[in-house]
C-alpha cells in the first residue's frame, strides 16, 4: 500500500524541468535582444533629429540675416541684380549689409568653408553648421538686388539650396537638399 501513495504522487521530472527552464531563457534573450535593438535605433533617431536641428537652425539664422538685410550682392558680380554663387572654394559668397539690431551697419557674408557654412561678420568668421554636416553644395540665387536701381518696386529675393550629409553616429549617413526663398521685408 505503500507503494501505492508515491505512484500517485507525480512531479516534474529534471529533463523536463531543463526542457522548461531552457525555453524560458529563449524567450527571454530574445525579448532582451529585441528591447536592445529598439534602444539602439531610438538612440540614432535621436542623433540625427539634433544634427538636423542644428542644420534647421543654420538654415534659420541666414534667413533671417538676409530678410532684415539690404544691399544684397554675389561676390563674383556687385553690381549684377540676378546672379548666382556656386560657393565651393571659399572666395564666393553672398553679402549684404545688416543692422542686426544695432545702431551700425555691419557688412555679412554666407560662404562654404571646408564643408560648413561659414558666416562672416565685419572680418569676424565663424562656423554656423555642426561638424557632423557636411555641406557639398551651397548656392544662392539672388533677384532683383540691383544696388543702382531702387525704384524699380521688385522685391528682392534669395534662393538658398543647400544640399550635403548629415551624419549621426559613425555608420549612419543621411544624404539631404533644403532650398528656401527669402525676400528682403526693406525696399530700397
């Protein structure tokens, strides 16, 4: 009778408990790997949204500058009222003069400098993109800035197109174009 109870008295056996356990660490893992992974392209997003905020905020700050400014020029050409900078070598840029809030004038100059853009205040120069944007191609497109002709009521306008790669993190490149137009809000 003895014998009995403990035939009745049935539990998991080792193998199958092994056999549990291991499916358990399975699922596990890759629960694990999954969140990891998650956390990783979260991280990226987040990279690539900063540098391309700054991008946002470069692009910004010169549409402002040449709104609020006047006597646009290309460089190549003064006194041409439609040209264009192709700026690559660093000698072309645009420029135009700005009050930037202050009781002087103080002359401004966009240009591309070794893959940044480089804004240019009376002499003083500074890179206005982070390093992790390479610029490959700035150009402006400049209407209606003829300096000799203020009556002739055209509003002037810039073109800006800026394309390069916004680069988050050191395997993850972004190739990216931004063109905007902006008109000066001063007649001259």
């Amino acid at each position: 009778m003895i014998m009995k109870n403990k035939s009745l008295q049935s539990g998991f056996s080792l193998i199958e408990l092994m056999v549990s356990l291991s499916l358990f660490i399975i699922v596990v893992l890759a629960a694990v790997s999954s969140l990891y992974a998650v956390n990783n392209a979260a991280r990226k997003v987040e990279s690539m949204r900063n540098v391309l905020d700054n991008l946002n905020f470069a692009m910004e700050s010169m549409s402002r500058n040449i709104r609020t400014g006047y006597d646009i020029s290309c460089s190549s050409d003064l006194t041409n009222p439609n040209c264009t900078v192709s700026v690559g070598s660093g000698s072309e840029a645009i420029s135009f003069w700005s009050t930037l809030g202050l009781i002087d004038s103080e002359n401004i100059q966009y240009r591309l400098s070794n893959g940044a853009i480089e804004k240019e205040i009376s002499g003083k120069k500074v890179n206005i993109t982070s390093p992790e944007i390479i610029i490959k191609n700035l150009r402006f497109f400049v209407e209606g800035a003829n300096p000799t002709n203020t009556t002739d009521g055209k509003q002037p306008s810039v073109t800006i197109f800026v394309e390069g790669v916004a680069q988050a993190g050191t395997d993850n490149l972004v190739p990216f174009a931004i063109q905007t137009l902006v008109s000066q809000r001063r007649v001259e």
